[in-house]
C-alpha cells in the first residue's frame, strides 16, 4: 500500500538503500510507470533532508520585539528563540494563540506566513499571528499537529521547519 | 493501460458516484488522513533552512504529480475505475457550478463557522470527519470567493501568462521569482497582486484551502490534477525546454541542498523531476 500510517513512521531515519540526496540511477520510462502504478513500491518513506546550515546573503536581525498582548479576545505571545534559528534568514519565533503553539513559515523576502494561511504574508511575526487570529474567529482553537522542537508530535527528521512553537 | 482523466463537469452520474465512493472509503480506511499530514509536513517557507520539496520550489509540479499520483492509485485500489478528474476554474467559476454539486464534492460553508452543509463531504453525514487540520473544527470548511472581501478565480488569460513562459524556472528558485512557468503557475505573486493561478484558487475556496490542512478538502485533487494538466500543455508548447534546474545550483544563491535539482531525489519518494516528467504510459487528459 502507498500511503499507511506505517508507511509515513513516527521518528524513523532514512533506511538502507535510500539515497537521499545522491543521485539515483536513471531509470527507463518504462521503469518508472511500474513504480508509479506498483502497490508498495512507491512507500512514503520518511527522509532525513539535507539540513546544511546556509549562509544567506541578506541575512537580518529580526525586526521585531517580542509581543504578548489581546487581540480579539484572544492571547497572542511571541518571542524569538534564545538560540542559532533553524531559518535562513534569522531568528526563529515561538508564538502562541490563547497558549497553543502556531506555527509562522517564513519566506526568503524575510516576510511571515501561518500554517493557518498559507496565501498572506506579513512583515512581522505580530502581523502574521494577529492575521492568524482574524482567521481563526471567535470559537476555533489551534490544534497542534506540527512536528517541532517543542513539544507535539516530532514526526520525522524533516520536521526542522523554520519557526515552531 | 494508460487511463484518462476528465474534466469534473463531463463526468456521468455513476462517474461522480463511483468518484464519491472512492474517496469516502479511501477516508474509512485512514488512508486519507495520512495524505492530509504528508502535505503539513511538507510545509516550509523558503526563508527556512533544508530541503523544501513541495512549496515555493521547482518540484512544486513534480511532487503534487507524485501526491495526485498516489492518491489515485489509493482511489483505484478501492475502484478501478475511478480516476481523479479535473476542475478548470477558468470555465466552472461560480460558487454554485460544478464541483459544488451535491452530488459532488457539496457546496460553500455557511455563514459563521464555514461548515459545509450539502453533498457527501459534510459533517452531519459522518463520513467526512476532520482528523488533521490545523484548527480544532471537525468539520470541512469553505469560503467560496471570500465573502468578507470577494475574489475572482483566475481566468484563461492568467494561465496563457504562465503557459507562454517557455522557461521552467529561475534562480533563486523560491517564491520570489518573477520568471518561469513553475511560479507563474504556482502564483506567488508580488504584493500589488499577491495570488496567481493554483495560489490564488486556493485563496477563493478559503476555509481548510487557505491554510496547511488543505488537502481535507478533496477539491484540493481537481485542482492539482488541473494543475498537472497545465505542465503538460507547457511541456507541450514549449518541447525543447525541460525542469530546471538541471543541476544543483551551487551555494552561490544559497539554495544548495534546499531545492531538487532534475536528477535528485524527491523526498518522501524514490523517485526524480526526470523520472516524474513523462507519465503518458500512466495517465493522459481528456
């Protein structure tokens, strides 16, 4: 079966024969469509991607201080990270909604998008967050189903995502 | 046997049921769930260190062909003759047209939570529960053209401006390219015009597509079958031209080892962009 719950395995490494970032051999077209039609053949395998620090030329500092405040009724704290961020570009952010991790993505012009919207981007993690609790309305809560290194569920050694809470 | 997929709109009656049943028990099975989190898991920003295979990357077309791909296969597994059809927004615009059939994938959410109320994906039928969002509703959610500040879907003439780019993409790579069929048609666009294309259909169906859990809602595979549709109409356009980049970049523009060259892997698969750019023997378009 393609797509299992023990196919996309809590916490495993790359096993024997994968060859993650090597270049595989070519294989014939024909090769192909049988491991693209083949049951168990195409398994979600769990990879550990390359992760190399990277030395980005218009590295900044963050340009935001860290928040705690009400926003629609709602409790929105951040703070960047006291550590080397896992992103690019600077710090990482831990932000949370009334208590609950968000998860804020940054991209390469330095803006910051939620896993609540992916299609908006702010030029602060305070932006981003409160636009987050615009889309979340007044009822809905987060749910925490980002892997990371706080807490939830850490669920392969790809999940190094930039900002996590 | 190569096999054909439809545009939704000429889909029979029992087509459209076979299609339903497919994916309602694709969901029982918990195969669907597994999907939902494999794209969560794929999201990254491209200001973020590591590889990124799925969004704001060269490999955007390739890995949702492979996602589509496999989701398919999980559909056949349960009916062979089901595949997955696609909606082209260009001509089925309204909120009201296919697919928001009832007989379909149902209609707009309502007004306050944006819980869908009609077809076979809404909550109160059972069949259709919300496991993996990231938010706590258990039910799928819309916002059909964004009703507190509408938006249209985007049109013919905005694909024809991604289609007539006869280069694949351009370094850096990422989300801020303004050349190349690959951004064009993914649509990260600039702040005077923010969404393009495929980013832009996400933004009009709202609710669960806006945000990381966007495959709860099985529009998500009309529009990435779609989406694959328009790679092939480049390829077709534009034959002496091919995925790029060919090669890893280097470290001079800082995407080594963070995008997919041609001939690298595309994590969570064994496979490569060059293995992925031909799939007539698998599949063709009607």
């Amino acid at each position: 079966m393609a797509v299992s719950a023990d196919g996309v395995s809590v916490g495993a490494v790359q096993g024997e024969g994968t060859r993650g970032s090597a270049e595989p051999r070519r294989r014939t077209r024909r090769e192909v469509a049988r491991l693209l039609l083949g049951s168990g053949a195409v398994a979600l395998t769990p990879v550990l991607a390359a992760s190399r620090p990277v030395e980005s030329a218009n590295r900044q500092r963050p340009t935001d201080i860290p928040f705690d405040e009400t926003y629609r009724g709602r409790r929105i704290q951040g703070a960047p990270l006291p550590f080397q961020g896992l992103s690019a570009l600077g710090a990482d952010w831990r932000v949370t909604v009334d208590g609950n991790p968000l998860h804020l993505m940054r991209r390469a012009d330095g803006t910051w998008l939620s896993m609540l919207d992916h299609y908006s981007w702010y030029r602060t993690p305070l932006e981003a967050t409160r636009a987050a609790v615009d889309e979340l309305g007044p009822r809905r809560r987060l749910r925490d189903l980002a892997p990371g290194p706080f807490g939830g569920e850490h669920l392969h050694g790809e999940g190094r995502h930039g900002v996590r809470a | 046997m190569v096999y054909v997929r439809k545009n939704v709109s000429r889909l029979t009656a029992g087509e459209r049921r076979r299609f339903v049943g497919a994916l309602l028990e694709v969901k029982r099975r918990g195969e669907y769930d597994e999907f939902v989190r494999l794209h969560i898991r794929h999201f990254r920003g491209d200001g973020e260190r590591g590889l990124r295979a799925a969004h704001m990357t060269p490999s955007f077309l390739p890995w949702h062909r492979m996602l589509v791909l496999e989701l398919e296969n999980a559909l056949r597994r349960v009916d062979d003759s089901v595949t997955v059809p696609y909606w082209d927004w260009t001509r089925n615009r309204s909120a009201t047209s296919v697919p928001w059939t009832d007989d379909l994938l149902g209609g707009n959410g309502r007004r306050g939570d944006r819980q869908v109320m009609t077809g076979p994906f809404a909550y109160r039928n059972g069949r259709w529960p919300i496991r993996a969002g990231v938010t706590d509703d258990r039910f799928l959610t819309r916002d059909l053209g964004r009703a507190r500040n509408p938006i249209n879907l985007p049109t013919k003439a905005d694909l024809d401006r991604a289609l007539k780019d006869p280069v694949y993409d351009v370094s850096p790579w990422d989300s801020t390219v303004t050349k190349g069929f690959r951004n064009k048609m993914e649509g990260w666009g600039p702040d005077t015009n923010p969404w393009l294309n495929h980013n832009r259909v996400h933004r009009w169906v709202g609710g669960a597509m806006l945000g990381g859990g966007s495959v709860n809602d099985p529009v998500f595979w009309l529009v990435h079958a779609f989406v694959d549709l328009q790679w092939q109409r480049w390829q077709q356009r534009h034959r002496n031209h091919r995925y790029l980049p060919a090669r890893p970049p280097g470290g001079s523009r800082g995407q080594d080892g963070r995008i997919v060259a041609r001939h690298e892997r595309l994590p969570p698969w064994d496979l490569t962009p060059d293995d992925l750019e031909d799939v007539s023997e698998i599949y063709r378009y009607a």
